[in-house]
C-alpha cells in the first residue's frame, strides 16, 4: 500500500464515511506490518465539507473549475499589462463564474447525500476566489486532497500550511518551512492551544468579511455594468426621439401649410357658392317673369 493511493481513495468518500474508511485502511497497514504508514494513514485529517465539495468539483464538475483557473489567468495578464478597460470586463465575469462553480460543487456534493449550508458555500466560494488569483492554491485544488478552505487578500500569497492531506502533492512554492535563526536554533511554537484557537476564530471572521467584500464589490461591478447600459439605452432613445421630433416637426409645418391652402380653398368655394345661389335666385324670377307673361297671353 502507497499512502498516496489511499489519500486519493479516502478523500473521494463522502465525509460520514472517512473516519471509518481511514480506521480500518490504518489497520490493515498495520497488520500488513507496517507500522510507520498506519501511523501517516490515521493521521490523515478528515475534511471540512466546504473543503470536500471543493474536491469534488475538481473531479467531476471540472468545466466549471476550469472556468475558475482561466478567468484567474486572464485577470492575472490583464494585471500584468494594466490593462484597465480588459480587468473591468473580466472583473464583471467573475459573480458569474464564481457562482456557476460553487452551485455546481453543491450540486455535486447533494448528488453524493452531503448538504451544503450557507457558510460552507461562502468557504466554497472563497477557496475558489483563492485558486483563481494564486497558483499555489489552484495546485492544492487541483491534487484533490483539499482539508480546509482557503482565503486571499488579493496581495498576499494564499496561506497553504495545512491545506492539503500529502504536503508533498503541492509545489515546492506552496511551501513554508522556516530557516533556523543565526544560531541554529529551531522555532519553537510560543502560542498555546487557545491562542491558535483565538487565531483560527479571528481568521475565520476575516474570511468571511474578505468574501463579503468581494462578494459586495462584484455586485457594485454589476450595478455599474448594468447602469452603463441602461444610459446607453437611454442615449440611444433620445436620439432616436430627437429624429422623431424633427420628422414630427417637419411633418406639422407640411400639414400646417396643407390647412392654410385648404381653408382658403374654402373661402373661395363659399364665395363662388354665394355667388352661384344670387344668379339662381334672379333666373328663377326670370323664369316666373315668363311664365306669368305666357299665362296672360293664353
């Protein structure tokens, strides 16, 4: 037996049931009389469920992770090239890519029977954050052997001690071995358990205020996005109104003309009516004239 192998295999089993499956892999290294890989098998820490869906996303919801790495690459040259107008484009992908990424990992991990709470969807989305601006991180998503989430300031880079079940499935970068002081002396651990514990508390919150921070930032991203657009369409109603208009306009000054020449032909037509009724009036008297002429002649 490799412990590699069996990391491999451990960490693809729902959480409920790694506890158990970690037991019995350390005894039969055990039994099989080794001793020293029973030792590294029990020692193998169970991840958290933010950390597991996360690996299985990497295995089998691998469009939406690959998703992730390429917008952190385009966002890292973008950077690179100050690029400004490019990191804006990209920055507002990210609420997309990010949330398509994190519903498939709890898609995923509900396929499996584990449910995904709230927070654990926030260290999901974190961890993801995380492996999209810093290489090291997406290696220790990549080996499949993720522990606990991870968290970026976006300057830093992503603290990985502890992050992955094999240190050795991470680059010599994700690393941080400390060099002994001038005299050779090693560093000792100076914080107590309930220091760590205090400090893994506080880290906790700086997470969760670190991801909604960026979670706040992308939604002013998309509002900015949004209202750009809607000034656009608004620019482009006006001056769509503004040829309306000016046919409109146009179009009044022709039919006002057309009214003007049509109630002057009406006046014309009134008087040549008044007229024509006058020479009526007079040639019917003429006409009575002569019948009353021709009747006393009879």
């Amino acid at each position: 037996m490799e412990l590699a192998a069996i990391a491999v295999e451990l960490y693809t089993l729902v959480p409920s049931a790694f506890t158990a499956a970690r037991t019995a892999r350390a005894k039969e290294a055990k039994s099989a009389g080794d001793a020293e890989l029973a030792k590294q098998i029990a020692q193998l820490p169970k991840p958290s469920t933010a950390a597991w869906a996360v690996n299985m996303l990497v295995r089998h919801g691998t469009k939406e992770f690959a998703g992730v790495l390429e917008l952190g690459a385009s966002l890292g040259r973008a950077q690179e090239q100050q690029d400004h107008e490019r990191l804006r484009t990209l920055g507002q992908q990210r609420p997309r890519v990010l949330g398509a990424a994190v519903e498939q990992a709890r898609a995923v991990a509900e396929g499996l029977g584990v449910k995904v709470s709230g927070a654990a969807a926030m260290e999901i989305e974190a961890t993801l954050r995380a492996a999209m601006t810093d290489p090291g991180a997406a290696a220790a998503l990549r080996s499949g052997q993720l522990v606990r989430s991870l968290a970026t300031n976006g300057l830093e880079p992503v603290d990985l001690s502890g992050a992955v079940a094999i240190a050795g499935a991470l680059p010599a970068a994700g690393t941080t071995n400390e060099e002994p002081d001038d005299g050779g002396r090693q560093r000792g651990r100076a914080d107590s358990e309930g220091a760590r514990a205090d400090s893994e508390r506080e880290r906790e919150k700086a997470q969760t205020a670190l991801v909604e921070a960026e979670r706040n930032a992308d939604k002013a991203d998309l509002e900015l996005a949004q209202a750009e657009r809607e000034k656009s369409e608004a620019v482009r109603r006006s001056e769509q109104l503004a040829v309306d208009v000016k046919a409109a306009k146009d179009k009044l000054a022709a039919l006002q003309q057309e009214l003007a020449a049509t109630e002057w032909a009406i006046t014309l037509a009134e008087r040549n009516r008044k007229l024509a009724a006058r020479l009526a009036a007079r040639e019917r008297r003429t006409a009575e004239t002569a019948r009353v002429r021709l009747a006393g002649l009879s």
